[in-house]
C-alpha cells in the first residue's frame, strides 16, 4: 500500500511556489459554488462502493466491460439525480458533469453508453422538434423512461451529410413514412449506445415526398420494444466491436428494412411536411447548426479538460521520477529539472488554460449569437459556426499530440495501462474525428474565409473574428513588422492568416481563368485553405487567450496574475516559433528575432518551474479522477506501480495452468 506521507520531492515544489492555488481553483471551476458543488459531487461519488472495481477495467473482456459501464451508468445517473434533489435542484438535465467531463470519465473510464442520450438526443428534440413534439418526447426522455441515440454517421458517410444514403419516404395513403438502408454503405454506423442501450434514436435521413427529396430531416424512430428490449420488425441492430478507446461507449450499426413510422416522428420545429406530402423549408438552412455548434462548444471545453488532467499526471511524476546528472559530480536530478522535459510539459499547460479560455470565449459568443436566432437575427451564425469549426479541429488534434508528448515524458512506466495515457488518448482523438472530420472542418472554415475576403475587398463589413483582414488589405504590399510582444505576434499571426488566405483566394481564381470549375479549383487549392484556416484559428486562440487572460489579471492578486501572463506568453511564443516559416514569408521576422523568440520561450519555460506542481494541484483534480498511480498527489508513485501490479489477474496463483499444458512438455520436447 502506498504511504501516507506525501513524497518529500513533491512537497518540496509545493513549498517552493509562489502563487495561491486556492485563487487559480476559484477562477478554474467558475467561483465558490461551483466549487463547492463540485467538492461535493466528487465525494458523493467517490466514497460510493458502486464506483471501485475490485479489477481495473482494462482486465476485464469486452462483454463484461460493457455489461459493467451500463452497471455503473445507471447508478451514477441515479445517484446524480438524488444529489441534486437532495440539495433543492431535481432538473434531471443537470448532468452536464458526468458525460464529457472529468467526473464522468473519471469513474467511467471508458465512456458512458447513456451519454448520447444526454449529449445529443434531448438536444436533438430540443432543436428540431416542434413545441407539440417536445411535449409529447421530452418529458419521457428526461425522465429516462425512453433512452435515445442520435444516428447520423453511416458505414459509407459521416461528414458529409448530404451524401447521406438512408431514405424516409412519405406514404401519402397511411400517413407514414417508410425508413429503408438501401445498401450496405447505408447503415448508419457509429451512434454511441445503439448496438444494445437505447430503444428509441433520432434518425437523419433523406426525405423523399411527392417523387422528390428534400434532403436531410430528423426523425423520431423506435428501434426496441420498451419490454423486451428485443428489436422491431424490419430493424437490424448491433455493436460494431472493439475500438481504440472509449469501448463502453457502446457504439452500434443500425439497419432499416421497410420500417414505417407515422408523419408526427418527424421533427418539425424547422423544415415541415404536410399531410398531403407537400415540403415546407425551413426559414433558414442555418438553424440546423444549433446542435453540432453546441457540440463542438463542449468538446473545445472537455478537450481542455483533458489536458489538465495529464497534465497533472506527467508534471507530479516528473518531480518525483530523478534521471541523469546535470552535474556529474552531483546526484541525479528530477526529470523536470532538465530544459527538455518542460519543453514537454509546460506548453501543454498553457495549451489546457489557453484552450479553456478560449472555450469561455466561445461560450460567450454561442449563447449571444443563439440569442439572436430566437429573434430571427441570423447574421452571426456563420461566423460563430466557422469558429467553432476550427477550434475544434485546433484544439483536439493539438490534445491529442500533447497527450502522447506527455505519455513519452514518463518514460516507459507512461506506456503502462494503468497510468492512464491510452485511455485520455482514447477520448481525445476520437474527437479528432467525430462531430465533423478535422481536415473537413477546416475546409469549411475556409470556405467561410474565402466569403469573408470576398466582402473585405469590396469594403464591407467584417464579423469580429475576421475584423483583421481589413487591415491587411489595406497593408498587403508593406511585409508587416515584426513585434515579440504578445500583441504583436498576434498581429503577426493574423498576417500569416491573411497571407495565406490571400494566395489561396488568388489561386482559385487563377485556376478558374485556366478552365476549372469553381469546384475543381477549390479541390486543387484545398490544401492551402486547409493551412489559411488553420492559421485563422491559431491567431484567434493567441489573441483570445491575451485578452481573457488580461481581463483575468485586472480581477486577481499580482502573483496570480505575474503566473498567468507568464503562461501566455509560453503559448504565444511557443506558437510563433511552430509557424516561423510561415512568418520570414509574410512578416520582417529575421534570424535574431527568431533567436531572441527561442530565448524568451526558453525563459517562459524557467520562469513556470517553480510553480508548476501548483498549477496543476490547482486544477483540483483528485486522484480517483485522474486514476493514475503517477500521478497522485502523494508522490508515491513506485509504491503504487507496485500495488496496481498486484491487482493482474496472472498474479492471484504462483504456477499458471499454461506451464504444465504447454511450456513444460515444450521445454522437455528435445527439439
């Protein structure tokens, strides 16, 4: 068993840091009671003996993790429920906390098979379905006496919703509509707990009526008797197996045979279909962003989330773990101590801090902008929609490489399962590619950038995430100076994105005068919108993460506020230096600038070090949460190393049966 004496490296950097992590906490959660809600959520659940397995998760087979993530699904939603009833608040939505977040995947680890029904399919009724439907569907989904999915992805489409293959056609006779998966390819595929969890989904298919289609609209379909569980006629249902992470989420493929639903299944909130068969478009094409904005929203926040928690991991074994001589004539040093090893762990804090900010930002403008929509004001909603775009595509794939950056730091006991690496990978590069591919995000964020210079050129007027093309227009024949502050290289990051866009516009059109079509010419320049886009949002992550942090410092002490900056600089500095080819092409940086950026980053990295434990203790994440034995905050990491080796089921007998059945006839074979 570990100790109960927390490791003396350890305590040492906590003595040694210069802030109050109790203020970083504060402003981390969103103040005291959320702070104390969390407390108190995390206890209740903690100390619950129907969250500690007498066998780690990953010793057990794929029937029997599934069969206890839905075991421990049920309980957690159940006991939430009881914790906000017994405090005053039974709104049975409440439970934003245990689906993406660290208190659910911390109990959960890996994945919960109900969160689809929370995430997406109460948010699907309550964005698409008219008021006489949310009437009808909500009350029961709430409730959970229903359980929804939300299926959309199919084995041959997911992206791209218009290529979508699965049918509901109108029956003008029955007043029904017939859903069919006319190939293979159709089958939707993918949907989190629809192989064996939910009995009911919202479906998007094509919408036939009167011979014509009218593309994709969601439908309500029950695919399991609320009984039996057994499924319907016509519905073909099942798990599409073992994954690299997230396996008791649950994932399922899902088949039509002629299954029939009548008219009110189909959400009407927006697009309409009368009785005789007649399609009423909706006001705009727009309101169906609603649910995949405020998807993407969260997933921008639950990636910081992420990142915070190995984070954690990687910087108090780093403390703890000692490696090399710096001097040889000295003992060996922690690993942190070495330049290289900040360089692995402290950008990714700053990137956890920057991209929460980043995801404060982006709330702010989701709910002003869904706030306009309800008025009938739609002017806003592509550009928040091009954003959220990018920041997701940015803000996971950038996760997703620093997890595996800190696996590697912790060296070869970060390869085992149980500290906990492969399964925050698991989480983190499935968002890479769910809720819209990254590469396609990106595109259409270029898509709405090549509109945006379109009306820059002609002198009209910019949203406020791309105010900074005018500027560059006016500027485009002077290389813009070169500044290392953090606004400036802001302003140096907004020119490389304007840069990039120009050429990229430029190049379309040259193409089009070469005989392509419009199409044609945005597929052979796709690779340098793709790199426009990205460089959109990379200057909007630097200038928002300036900005929240500077409106940060005017709130908390000068220690606090001296850490913060020193973080945004890191980020800003450590951006500059990853897009220092593209900046000699469009700004007047010079090769003394670059070595005068390397040696402020590297000054940024030393000026963090002595904090570190503290930012991350200040997280405020428990170790049953972050579910490692590197990184509790005792320190004592070999200790539990060797306690968790215990717990392999290869150790409860001395002599495996596969000795006398196999190795020792082998070994006396005399071959």
């Amino acid at each position: 068993m570990p100790s109960s004496t927390v490791n003396k490296d350890l305590q040492a950097e906590r003595d040694k840091g210069t802030f109050d992590g109790n203020e970083f906490t504060l402003w981390w959660v969103g103040g005291k009671e959320k702070l104390k809600e969390k407390q108190d959520l995390e206890q209740f659940l903690v100390n619950d003996p129907d969250f500690h397995n007498a066998t780690p998760i990953h010793f057990l087979s794929h029937k029997e993790l599934y069969e206890e993530t839905i075991r421990q699904a049920t309980a957690i939603f159940s006991k939430v429920r009881k914790f906000h009833e017994d405090r005053g608040n039974g709104d049975p939505s409440n439970y934003r906390q245990i689906l993406g977040g660290l208190l659910g995947n911390g109990i959960i680890r890996q994945g919960n098979p109900l969160g689809i029904h929370y995430a997406m399919f109460i948010p699907a009724l309550l964005g698409h379905g008219s008021p006489e439907q949310q009437a009808e569907w909500l009350p029961r989904a709430l409730k959970v006496q229903m359980l929804g999915t939300y299926a959309q992805t199919e084995l041959g489409h997911g992206t791209f919703l218009r290529g979508l293959e699965t049918t509901a056609t109108y029956d003008e006779q029955t007043k029904e509509f017939v859903l069919q998966s006319p190939t293979l390819s159709s089958y939707k595929w993918w949907p989190g707990g629809l192989a064996h969890t939910a009995n009911y989904s919202v479906v998007m298919a094509q919408l036939f009526s009167k011979g014509k289609c009218h593309g994709i609209q969601p439908f309500i379909v029950q695919l399991r008797d609320e009984e039996t569980h057994m499924p319907l006629k016509g519905i073909t249902i099942g798990e599409i197996g073992n994954k690299l992470g997230m396996n008791g989420v649950n994932n399922g493929y899902l088949g039509f045979d002629k299954v029939r639903i009548p008219r009110k299944n189909m959400l009407m909130k927006n697009a309409k279909l009368l009785e005789d068969g007649t399609f009423v478009k909706p006001p705009s094409v727009g309101l169906t962003y609603g649910t995949m904005m405020f998807v993407r929203v969260i997933i921008v926040i639950d990636t910081a989330l992420h990142l915070a928690k190995v984070a954690t991991i990687a910087v108090r074994y780093s403390c703890v773990r000692r490696q090399s001589h710096i001097n040889p004539d000295q003992p060996e040093v922690q690993v942190i101590d070495h330049l290289t090893q900040q360089y692995k762990l402290f950008p990714a804090i700053a990137r956890s801090i920057i991209f929460k900010l980043t995801s404060d930002n982006l709330w702010d403008m989701y709910t002003q902008v869904t706030s306009e929509l309800d008025k009938g004001n739609l002017e806003r909603l592509p550009e928040l929609h091009a954003i959220a775009c990018c920041l997701k595509a940015v803000t996971t794939a950038d996760a997703a490489k620093s997890v595996e950056t800190l696996r590697m730091a912790c060296g070869g006991h970060g390869y085992m399962t149980c500290a906990n690496f492969y399964n925050t990978y698991g989480f983190v590069t499935a968002a890479c590619t769910y809720e819209g591919e990254n590469t396609v995000l990106l595109l259409q964020t270029a898509r709405y950038l090549v509109k945006v210079w379109n009306q820059a050129l002609k002198g009209q007027p910019l949203g406020p995430t791309v105010q900074y093309l005018n500027s560059f227009i006016q500027n485009r024949n002077n290389r813009h100076p070169w500044i290392d502050t953090v606004p400036g290289i802001v302003k140096a990051l907004q020119t490389v994105a304007a840069g990039k866009l120009r050429l990229a516009y430029e190049h379309i059109e040259q193409r089009k005068k070469a005989g392509y079509t419009h199409e044609e010419a945005v597929n052979l320049t796709s690779l340098e919108l793709a790199q426009s886009a990205e460089a959109h949002c990379r200057a909007f992550l630097v200038q928002s993460g300036y900005d929240m942090i500077e409106k940060l410092c005017q709130k908390v002490t000068p220690a606090l506020a001296k850490v913060m900056r020193t973080i945004g600089e890191l980020y800003a500095y450590n951006e500059a230096l990853d897009s220092v080819g593209s900046l000699v092409r469009f700004t007047s940086i010079s090769e003394s600038d670059i070595n005068r950026l390397q040696a402020k980053l590297e000054s940024a990295l030393l000026a963090i070090r002595p904090n570190a434990v503290n930012i991350v203790d200040a997280f405020g994440i428990p170790d049953v949460l972050l579910g490692s034995p590197l990184g509790a905050y005792d320190g004592n990491v070999y200790e539990r190393l060797y306690e968790e080796a215990q717990k392999s089921p290869l150790n409860k007998e001395p002599v495996n049966k596969s000795f006398h059945l196999y190795l020792k006839p082998f070994m006396r074979s005399n071959l």
